[in-house]
C-alpha cells in the first residue's frame, strides 16, 4: 500500500512539473570560461525583429495584436527591471545597460509576423540579428533577449538567451526557453509569458552552469 501510495505521489508531483518548470528546449555552450572570466557586462535588452504569432490569420488582424507590443515589453520591463533583477541574478561585477541600440527594434517586427504554422528559429538567425546591431561598445561581454514566438495555439512563448563577444559578434552561449501566457487579459498575456521564459532561464539553466 505504501509503495502505491509513494508511486501516486510521484506521479502527481511529475504530472505538475511541466506547470512549473517549462522544458529547456536547447541549450548550446560554446565558450563558458570567457562569460565565467568577464567581470564586465552589457545587456542590450530585448530585441523583436525575429517575432513571429503563431495563430490562424482569419482570427487575428496584424494591427489587432501588434497593439499589444509595447504594453507585452512594458509589463516585462517592469516585472524584471535590469539593475534590480536581472544584473543582480547573472552576478557580474560591473554592468552597462544600452537599451537603446537594440530595444528600440520593437518598430523592426515583421509585416508579416502573424503566421499559421510554427516558425524555426535557428542558430544563424540569430547571429545575423547580432550581427546587424549598431553598437556603442567594441569589446567586452554582451548579453541580449530574442522573443522569437508568441504562440496562441500552445498559449506560451519562446525566447533565446544569448551571450556574445562585442567585437566579433560571436555567439559564446545560447539558450531557448519557453514560459506560458498567464494574467489578467490580453494586455498581461505574452508579458509574463516573457517573464517566465527569463525565470526559466535563469534559475533552470544560469545558475546551474555559472557560479559568480
């Protein structure tokens, strides 16, 4: 009787987990003694020129959604500020925040953006979205958000972490999280969907690789 009762309870406990801690989907280290050795980072914000929104197009107009941009970053913004949260989470010495080279990319979405089918957002996606910045630094660590997919069907997003070089653009570590839509209509929706996708990343997947 104990054993099945001790079976359930792990069953119920790995039937929640998925509620909890979204699956990591990819997690590709390159170089992780050149991020562990930085004692100096420049976060770049979020960048949404690679978001693409997974819903059947009859249902959802282009301006019907896009409407909900700024308030889906402004919500994410002000649930993880980056002095406050995310500086003090990655555990670097020095910061240096330059949102404005790349957040100011919300304008860049796609005409396109609403799609019917799941969009593959790759590697080298990515790195050409680096490769495009127009940076004020030239050397050091950057550290950069990519929402790529807002999913209506799955209810979640999905979003890349990535650490690079400044100078060469290169990719040192990348990881794809997702995190689920939750909150108190629309406007809330895909902003906490954000948020768990860095929470995700943070404590699934930072802190068991990066100890600062």
């Amino acid at each position: 009787m104990k054993k099945c009762l001790l079976l359930l309870g792990i069953l119920l406990i790995a039937g929640k987990m998925p509620a909890q801690y979204n699956e990591v989907l990819r997690n590709k280290i390159i170089d992780l003694k050149t991020i562990v050795d930085a004692k100096t980072l420049t976060y770049y914000g979020l960048d949404f020129s690679l978001l693409k929104y997974v819903r059947p197009k009859a249902s959802s107009s282009d301006d019907e959604l896009r409407k909900y941009l700024g308030a889906w970053f402004e919500f994410y913004q002000k649930e993880i500020p980056p002095r406050n949260y995310l500086f003090r989470w990655l555990g670097f010495k020095h910061y240096n925040f330059d949102s404005n080279s790349v957040q100011s990319r919300i304008d860049s979405v796609a005409k396109d953006w609403v799609v019917i089918t799941t969009p593959e957002v790759e590697m080298e996606d990515i790195a050409l979205a680096i490769g495009s910045f127009n940076l004020k630094a030239d050397s050091g660590l950057g550290f950069v958000i990519h929402p790529v997919e807002f999913n209506h069907i799955e209810e979640n997003a999905k979003c890349y972490f990535t650490f690079f070089d400044i100078a060469t653009r290169k990719i040192l570590w990348i990881t794809e999280t997702t995190g689920n839509i939750n909150g108190n209509g629309t406007s809330q929706w895909y902003g906490l969907a954000m948020v768990e996708c860095t929470r995700n990343y943070i404590d699934q997947v930072y802190k068991k690789n990066i100890k600062k």
